[in-house]
C-alpha cells in the first residue's frame, strides 16, 4: 500500500491542476463558476474588465460595507477600472490608491498565503491594519480568519513571486 501526506499547499496545487484539467478537457468545472482560480497576475478584474466586479473600494472603510460603483465614476489603475459609489471616493481613490485597493492585486488572501492565486467574491472582505483583503469566498475566509496574523504574513511572502509569475 502505497500512501502519502499532503499539506495544505501541496492539496492546493492538486486542487487547481485538477480544476485546471478539467476545464481544458471540457468539463465546464472552470466555467461553471464552483472553482475558478485565476491564472494571470495583474490585479483581479471581472469579465466585464472591472476590478473587484465594479465594487467601491473606498467604500469597505467608508461605509464598513461592499458597495456597487456606479459606471459615471470611474479611475484607471494598474490597468485596471475601478468603479465607485461617489466622486468623493473616486477622488480619496485616486489620491491614495495605496491605501483602498486590495490587497495582492485583488486576489484571495487566503489562496495567496497558500501559495496561489484564485478569484474573489466582493462579500468575502476583511480590513486589518488598514488595509483591505478580499477572499474566494466567506468560506474560505472562514479559513483565512482562523489565523489573520499568519496568513497575512505568509502572502506577504509569496506575493512577490506569484506577481513576478515565478
């Protein structure tokens, strides 16, 4: 018999190379929306080339809260457009993008302190230290919340090399 263990990270690469292998088979597991991770590393953007699926990020600290932008207040950045409930939060946006824009790049925290990259659901938010983290789900930010500090610390590590495609 033969067996193995796995960490958390290494089932998480067996997850996304299975994800991954039936979407290119035509399985529609990708498509369909139950796991769909994200493949490039510039800041996450919806289908419809919004980021954070056209939510205000000024809002999470504003309002404590995801709100929709609105499609007549927008601002480019990192080429990406982002949408905003007001003028007001467009323009603190583009003062200080630093400041409201998520965390790696959009990204799940949660999935980048495993090592990887997955799309987020703009409901699945946390703002610590200042700073906004969005995650795959409010599953999987169940998990993340387990350990905010460490977590947090791990993607710090890693996002360097997942931004830098390595």
């Amino acid at each position: 018999m033969l067996r193995f263990q796995l960490s958390r990270r290494r089932l998480g690469v067996v997850v996304l190379a299975g994800g991954l292998t039936a979407g290119i088979l035509g399985a529609g597991v990708l498509g369909s929306g139950i796991f769909a991770p994200a493949l490039a590393i510039d800041p996450v953007f919806s289908e419809d080339g919004l980021a954070i699926h056209g939510y205000d990020p000024v809002a999470y600290f504003t309002d404590g809260k995801p709100v929709e932008g609105k499609a007549e207040f927008t601002h480019g950045y990192e080429g990406t457009v982002w949408r905003f409930a007001t003028a007001a939060n467009r323009d603190a946006f583009a003062a200080d993008p630093a400041r409201y824009a998520p965390q790696y790049g959009g990204y799940c925290a949660w999935a980048v302190a495993e090592g990887y990259t997955a799309s987020t659901d703009p409901d699945a938010w946390h703002i610590e230290s200042g700073k906004l983290y969005l995650n795959y789900s409010k599953s999987v930010q169940e998990q993340w919340a387990e350990d905010i500090p460490g977590n947090i610390s791990e993607a710090d590590t890693n996002w360097p090399g997942l931004k830098a495609g390595n």
